[in-house]
C-alpha cells in the first residue's frame, strides 16, 4: 500500500504555504531569500508573519523542487500548484522517455529545444548521446 507523501501547511490567514518534505532538496532558496519566514532550526520553520504575501510567493515560487507551493485563501485566486508540464518515464532496461517542451543541454553547452518528445540515453551505449539510438537492446527483429 503507497503512503501518501507527508504535506504541512502554514497560513497567515490570507496565504498558506504548503512544503512537501519529501520533494525538498535542501537548496536553501527560501531561507536566503526570506529569512524572516522560512527558519530552519525553529519550530514551526515557517512563520508568515515575518514577510508580505507578495515577499512570501515571490520566493515560493523560486523553489527548484516545487516541494514549497502557495494557495490564496481567497478561493477566487489561484495557486501555484501547477500539472507539470514535463512527464519523464523511465523504462526498465531502456531509456528515459521524456515528454512536454524542455531544453537540453549537452557536455559542450549546446542546446537542443524540444517541444514534443525524446529519449534520453541511460546505458551508455548510443552513437547518438544524449540520446537513445536503440543499442541498449539485444533483440533481433526478422522481417
């Protein structure tokens, strides 16, 4: 049986800051940026009261995991909890199947923007890389 992933919320009572633990990376964005709400060390870790809302979505919305996300109290007002816009599928003995619209950067600082679609090499064995070419596979398909 999959747990549901630990969500907390805290609220000014105009805007509630949620965080997913298991998505943070750690990168410290929001306690550089608002150290005055976010307080690794203090219990609760987020105290609203220390910014603007404004202050407090700006960097919300700066978080690289997204394991921070926001939603307006007043419920004609969005939030920043968005489908993602990139799906990544990883295959078992293949490649990653990575669909939306993206940019890849190479080794070489060459940028290749898709807007459907690839697959990405995960065994090493392509002529292509960073792309799949098919060689990773041992079966023999006959006509």
């Amino acid at each position: 049986m999959k747990m549901d992933p630990v969500k907390k919320s805290y609220t000014n009572g105009e805007v509630t800051v949620f965080w997913e633990p298991d998505l943070c990376n750690h990168a410290a964005i929001c306690f550089r940026s608002l150290p005055n709400v976010f307080k690794p060390g203090h219990r609760p870790w987020i105290d609203l009261k220390g910014a603007s809302n404004e202050e407090i979505i700006k960097t919300v919305k700066r978080c690289p995991t997204k394991a921070l996300y926001y939603e307006l109290n007043d419920k004609t007002m969005e939030s920043n909890k968005e489908e993602p816009k990139t799906i990544i599928t990883i295959l078992q003995d293949g490649p990653y199947l990575i669909d939306g619209s993206f940019k890849v950067i190479d080794n070489d600082g060459n940028e290749v923007i898709c807007d459907d679609g690839i697959a990405l090499c995960r065994c090493g064995a392509s002529k292509k890389k960073p792309f799949c070419d098919g060689e990773h596979t041992d079966i023999n398909f006959k006509d």
